[in-house]
C-alpha cells in the first residue's frame, strides 16, 4: 500500500544533504580561519585543510545545486575572499575587546563570545549570499541562529568594526544596511514594517548609520528608515520613521517605589 506521507514529501525532496556535515564544516572553517587547532600552526596541516575545505564546499553546493551551476564558480571566488573576511573580523575582535569591559582578553572574544561568532558565520555566509550561492548561506545563517540566538539574515550589509554584545533575540533583516562602528544590544530587532511576498524584490528593512548605538529590546522597522549617524537608539523604544545624526532617541518610563508595609493597593499582576 503506498505511503502518503512518502508520496507527498517526495514531491520537496529534490535535494539529498545532510545540515550537521554543513554545520561541522562552519565551525572547522571559522577554527581554520583563526588557527584556533593546535595543529594548524603547522603550514602543511595548515594548506591540507584548505584543500579539505574546498572539497567539502563544492560536495555542498553539488549537493544543493538546483541550477546546474558548476561549483567551481564559487569555489576559488570564495576562498581568495577569506583574507579580506579575515581582516574584517580581526577588527570586529578588537572591537569587542575595547568595548567590552567584561572581555579580559581578544582570546576570550574568539572563544566565548556568541556575538563574535554570529558575526564570523554571517560574513562568510554574506560573500557565498552575494555569489548567489544555493540554498548554503541561508542553511549557515540558521545554524549561527541556533546556536547564538542571533539572526541575521545573509542578505544582510555589515559594516566594518560591528559588535553585537550579550546578542539573545537579535534580527536582522535581509535588506538591513550596517555602517561602520555599530554596537548592538540583546533583543534589537532591525526588521520589516510588512511582510509580503510582493515585497521581496523591495527594501524592507532599515539602515543603520555609522557609530550608533542600540540598546536592548529596541524595536526598527521599514526600509525607508534611515538612522543618522552618531545617534543613540535607547531601549524598548519602537521606530518606524528616520532618525537624523547626532539624535538620542529614548523612551520615558515612570518607575514608582512605595514601602511594601504600608502599600494595600491591589496589583494587576496578582495571580
């Protein structure tokens, strides 16, 4: 009797790929990257897995290639790319550290920081993203997601010297434009004012000037929001229009302290 569970996803399953290879292949790729394995201070062990990379590379892209796309388009084009990605993120590194007075050194950043690490995984999926590679800067982007709670879409356009601290619920969008010298807090969302499919080809998401900040839990929205540069963004505030430069943007909350003894009005939060 035929399985209409089988027959029904057979229709999606026109790619065989396994996402844990891909996700080792990320982490080995970023430990590469930084020599982060004793053994790649050797050169030779060094080039051979250079060599391994590429190979495990194009296997993925053969995998998810549904355009019939040789990947040694992409191959080469990428790997001569890495020593720019590199550059970028030994500033990113630095940046974390003199920004960060809980950092007690550049190590602790590359080792510990999940920020630091969304950030690695998102320029190297970004350059595979602008190469139109199938399906794997997506796949990468997801991976940094769940293992960080940090989302950036690949799409996304970062700036030099970024720094996402604490970094829990952060999004950004796929058409969100990062200038140089951002800091962001946990919970930022930089997103869409509407979702649609008509939209996709548009700007949907914000762009961010240079040498913001953005504290937690701030909320960004639209295309055509632009924050100026050198501004402030407070927490918990929500946007949806431009912001110029130099602007501190904040949202006023009144906190109110009473004695707990002498205070009989009843809460709202009781259960």
């Amino acid at each position: 009797m035929p399985n209409p569970v089988f027959e029904h996803n057979a229709r999606f399953l026109k790619i065989s790929f396994d996402r844990k290879l891909l996700s080792r292949w990320a982490d080995e790729l970023f430990e590469w990257l930084f020599c982060i394995h004793p053994a790649y201070g050797d050169e030779n062990t060094f080039n051979y897995k250079e060599i391994e990379l590429k190979e495990r590379l194009t296997d993925f892209i053969d995998q998810t290639n549904q355009c019939n796309v040789s990947a040694e388009v992409f191959i080469e084009p990428f790997f001569e790319k890495l020593p720019h990605i590199h550059a970028l993120l030994r500033d990113d590194l630095k940046a974390f550290y003199h920004s960060d007075p809980a950092a007690a050194s550049i190590d602790e950043v590359l080792y510990a920081y999940p920020g630091f690490f969304a950030i690695s995984i998102h320029r190297l999926a970004h350059e595979l993203f602008k190469m139109k590679a199938p399906i794997i800067p997506r796949l990468l982007s997801e991976y940094s997601h769940s293992k960080t709670g940090i989302d950036i879409h690949p799409g996304a356009s970062i700036g030099e010297r970024f720094l996402i601290d604490h970094g829990t619920g952060v999004v950004i969008g796929e058409t969100c434009e990062i200038g140089n010298d951002v800091i962001i807090y946990q919970g930022v969302t930089l997103g869409a004012l509407s979702v649609t499919r008509e939209s996709a080809e548009t700007k949907r998401h914000p762009t961010i000037g240079n040498r913001v900040i953005i504290y937690a839990n701030a909320t960004i929205l639209g295309g055509k929001t632009v924050i100026g540069n050198d501004t402030v963004i407070g927490g918990n505030v929500w946007i949806t229009r431009s912001v110029p430069a130099n602007s501190l943007v904040f949202h006023r909350s009144e906190t109110v302290i009473k004695n707990n003894s002498t205070f009989t009005e009843p809460l709202n939060f009781v259960i």
